[in-house]
C-alpha cells in the first residue's frame, strides 16, 4: 500500500518525460494533476485504514536490498507521518493545479513535481536509516531544477546557495547514521533496532550534533537559515508553496525521528540549549520579517520564526508538546500555502510585490477584495486567532512547553505578537487605503486562481474548529515517544516481499 504512494508519482514522471512524441502543455498537466490527485487519494484511503490507538509503525512492506550494506526496504507509517504524507499529497495537488498552463518545458517540469513528491513521501515512509537518507537527497535534485530553470531573475545564485546549505546538511546526515550504526555494532541501518543502543554519552552527543545541524539547515533555524528568503524570493508560487508547506516539515520530522527517537539521554542534556535556539529563531524570523518590503520575503522570514516553535516544543518533549509540534507542521504547511498562493495572485496582477507600491487592494470595484480576504484570513491563522489551525498549535506547544521552559516559552510567545505586527503591517500597507494610481485597472481574477487558496482556508478553520479531527491519529504515536519502550511494530496488513521476518 505504501510503495504506491512513491512509485506511482515515479512511474508517472517517466511516462510524462519520456514518452515519445509531442504533448500539448494542457495535456500534460491535466496528466499530471490526475497522478498527484490518485496519489493524495491513495493517502486518504490508508488514513482511512490507519489504526490511530496504535502507536506503532503500520502498513509494514519489507524487502532485502543490500545485506553487504546493511540497506533495506522497509517501510511503515505511524501517528507522525501520516499527516505528513496526507499534507504532501494535498500540496502537491495545488502546486500543481497553481502552475501556470503556457510555462515552458511543461514535460521537464511536471516530472520533476511529481519526482519530488515521491522523495518527500519516501522520506516520510522509510523505517530505514539509509533509506531515509536517499529519499532525503533525492529531492534536493528537483528542487534544484524548478528553482534554476523556472525561478525568478537570481534564480541562478538560489538554486546553488540552497544546493549548497543542503549538501552539507546531507553530509552531516550520513555522517550521523553510519556513525550510530558502526558505535552500536548493528549490522543494518533498520531503525527499531537501533533504538535499544547502549552508547556513551558523549558518544551521543556527537551524533546528535551532526543531526540538529543536518536538520537545522533543512528546517532552517538561524544562523542556518539565509538560503531559504533567496530560495522563496526566486521560486515560482507553486515551488514556494512544496518547499514552505512540505520540504521544510524533512527537518522538523527528522529532528523528532532520528534527534529525539534515537538520543533521547542526549536529548535531554542538551535540551536547554535547544530552548534557547529556539527562542534566538523565533525572535530573529519576526524581528526582520517586520523590515522586509517584500511580501514574499516577509512570509519566508515568517516561516522560520513559526518553525523555531516547533524545536522549543521538541526540546520539552511533554506529550503536550510533541502534540502541538505535528500540529505546527500542518498548521504552518497549510498556512504558508495559502500565504504564498494569494501573494503569488497579487504579484501576478500587479506586477509587483513590494509593499511600498501596493496599496487599497480590497478596493470592491477595480482591486482584489476576495483576494485579500483570503490574505486577511491566513494572516490571522498565522497570528493564532481563536477558531483556526494556528491557535490550537501554538497553544499546545506553549502550554506543553512552559512547565519545562517558562522563560524561553514567554520570549516565544512574544514572537507570536511579533507576527501580528508585520502581517498588520502587510494587509495595512498592500489592501487596505485608497488604491494606488500605480496599480489600477488590474486584470480580474479568475475563479480557477481562487479555489486552492479557498481550499486551504476552509481547512484551517475546519480544523481549527475540530481539532480533534487531526489530533486522534497521532496522539497515541507522539506520547509514545518519550515511553521507555519502543513500540513494536504491527503489520496492518503485512506487505512483505520475501519471507524473512520484519527486523
């Protein structure tokens, strides 16, 4: 069941890029928005079946890859992938969807979308440390491309600065895992058993350095972080929406996955220290978001003030806590998506995205009133108004993480009025006042341009309303990672390709 969630993307890719003969452009993405669309309802189908008392890894497929190596592949989804794996589905759709239908090398271009979703998907999905680390470098090449080919004026520098930050993250990555797995005499990458290791504490805490930074780039957390605002700025709007919404949740999973999961003594000794990095991310993103003049920059510098919450939360690790940071994953990664989608609207019939130039946008008559309504709306839900996603993420991870950081919680929760103030500064500047003379007579927006925004924004008040909704199926698996005793995994059903015993 969950081999299709990355070989049908996959499989897809080659017959779009490979197939001989010309395709129209429309074709192609009418193509491509059906195999992303069969995949995302593929992952609402396994959600469906998904066991969410159960907090042990689901759906199992096992097969023998490389015993010279140690490399399987195996894969499981428990509690905290598969929102994960539903919210890249999702996204990938709109991203999709987004793009305009005249771009150019439409064929190139769809592949790599759909190539880049199979890799965050296995990424998600695989219950092998070396596996892991080839989904986790597979989608930096397709990255790389739709930022270099289809990218803005400085498309050019992005691409490499991002290839570079992400080749030393990947490094440090592989560094750890052979490090964990040659310290602790196992003779395979597999995760479970790796979690019963008996290493020193210093031991520990080298690996779990190379980890935090391999991960604190991806994220990013400051100072780790000056690639993503290049990154964001020269990306398209679909590009930006995969990268803010899907890739940077790598980081935030993997730092719980193999930071937390595998170090926990480690963890805790540093976890002060994670606090504070915490707070030095959150205050950092917000204090320069609110200097930004770019509405594109302004939101990417957002992004990483709201995932300096995430490692606050991490750093506590109270049940409470480990519950708000999947709820912050999805609440930023759809969030960030809406955000992202409106401004790449308002780019596109103004021309322009710097805040100085925009004003009177709500303007019912000759400006974007239902685009800015859509921007009102994420901005609130990322300033944690009551009645949205937002609100009930930074409110678990605030209360999860105060007991164990009272100061460090207090400081970030003043990143939460921060983002109140640049974003008011946003919608004050750009859509409210009288329309400015520069922007007049903008070309009218097409319900099509509309409709993966609203998408977005009924999801987060749905789930902000019923939280519960999103809570139920990963409770059980965040409380039981901080439990002395891994969970054994349970096939639900067994998918397995040889008749070895699951390790």
């Amino acid at each position: 069941m969950l081999s299709a969630l990355i070989w049908v993307p996959v499989l897809g890719a080659a017959i779009i890029a490979f197939l001989p003969g010309n395709i129209a452009a429309k074709l192609t993405r009418q193509v491509s928005l059906a195999i992303s669309l069969a995949a995302f309802i593929w992952s609402l189908v396994i959600a469906v079946q998904f066991s969410p008392e159960n907090n042990a890894r689901q759906f199992i497929e096992f097969l023998p890859w490389i015993d010279s190596l140690g490399l399987t592949y195996s894969l499981g989804v428990d509690g905290l992938s598969l929102p994960l794996l539903v919210l890249n589905g999702l996204l990938t759709c709109i991203a999709i969807y987004s793009t305009d239908e005249k771009i150019t090398r439409p064929r190139f271009y769809y592949s790599l979308v759909l190539l880049l979703s199979a890799g965050v998907s296995g990424a998600f999905l695989a219950q092998d440390l070396l596996l892991f680390f080839l989904f986790y470098e597979i989608e930096l090449v397709p990255l790389y491309f739709l930022i270099a080919i289809w990218g803005g004026a400085r498309r050019g520098y992005a691409a490499i600065k991002f290839l570079l930050y992400t080749t030393v993250s990947g490094i440090l990555l592989l560094a750890a895992f052979l490090g964990v797995v040659w310290f602790s005499g196992s003779t395979s990458f597999a995760y479970e058993p790796l979690l019963t290791h008996d290493l020193p504490l210093g031991t520990q805490l080298l690996l779990l350095g190379a980890i935090l930074v391999a991960f604190g780039i991806k994220i990013p957390l400051v100072p780790l972080h000056t690639w993503l605002p290049d990154a964001h700025v020269e990306a398209s709007t679909p590009i930006s929406v995969l990268l803010a919404g899907v890739l940077l949740k790598l980081g935030t999973y993997g730092l719980l996955r193999f930071g937390l999961g595998l170090f926990p003594e480690a963890w805790q000794s540093l976890a002060p220290s994670l606090a504070i990095w915490a707070v030095v991310s959150v205050l950092y993103g917000a204090f320069t978001a609110i200097a930004q003049t770019d509405m594109k920059k302004m939101v990417a510098y957002s992004s990483i003030a709201h995932m300096g919450y995430i490692l606050l939360a991490s750093a506590a690790a109270t049940p409470l806590s480990l519950l708000g940071c999947l709820y912050q994953m999805i609440s930023h990664g759809l969030i960030s998506a809406l955000l992202f989608l409106v401004v790449g609207v308002v780019y596109k019939k103004a021309g322009t995205r710097d805040i100085n130039l925009l004003c009177g946008l709500l303007n019912p008559e000759r400006g974007l009133p239902i685009v800015g309504s859509l921007m009102i709306l994420g901005v609130m839900a990322s300033a944690g108004i009551p009645g949205m996603l937002g609100f009930i993420s930074e409110f678990l991870i605030f209360r999860g993480s105060f007991e164990s950081f009272p100061i460090e919680t207090l400081l970030s929760m003043i990143g939460t009025g921060l983002t109140s103030v640049y974003f008011l500064l946003l919608v004050n500047r750009v859509f409210f006042g009288r329309l400015s003379e520069k922007v007049l007579d903008l070309p009218q927006v097409q319900w099509s341009e509309r409709i993966p925004a609203a998408i977005l924004a009924g999801i987060i008040i749905l789930f902000g309303i019923v939280p519960s909704w999103l809570g139920r199926w990963t409770e059980a698996s965040t409380t039981a990672m901080i439990s002395p005793q891994p969970a054994i995994a349970k096939v639900i059903p067994s998918v397995s390709f040889s008749k070895s015993k699951l390790p």
